[in-house]
C-alpha cells in the first residue's frame, strides 16, 4: 500500500490532484521501478528521509530482483 500524507488525502477530498508533501519512501519505491540506482538517493546521507528513501528503494528492488531470479 502506497504511503500517502494527510494533507494529499485532503487535497484529493477537495477534487485537487497536486502533491504538496514529499514521501521520501514513496520516491525511493518509484524510483526503483524507473531502474535508478540506490546510489542516486538525493537526499542527505545519515538524514531520515535519506533513509526512508533507501528503505523503499530496497523494498522494491528487492522484490524485483526475486521475481527475476524466479523466471517471472
């Protein structure tokens, strides 16, 4: 399940589609399935949303690289 903030769920309640908060877990997850390495993280290293980013990079990267090890 996709991590959302309050304020986006708001936004969309209101008929109103733009992203005001940054979900660094989020932006790790997609950029995994765009193929972009972990090294590209952007944010600070040893900052929280650097690791959020890492830890939702991983999560995908992880699944990808197991369904490819399983022919599917």
């Amino acid at each position: 399940m996709a991590r959302i903030s309050m304020t986006c769920v708001l936004q969309q309640q209101k008929g109103e589609v733009t992203m005001t908060d940054r979900d660094p877990f989020a932006e790790g997850e997609h950029a995994a399935r765009q193929n972009i390495p972990a090294e590209a993280n952007p944010y600070s290293d040893g900052s929280d949303e650097h690791a959020l980013w890492s830890a939702g990079h991983e999560k995908i990267a992880s699944a990808m690289e197991a369904s490819e090890s399983e022919g599917t």
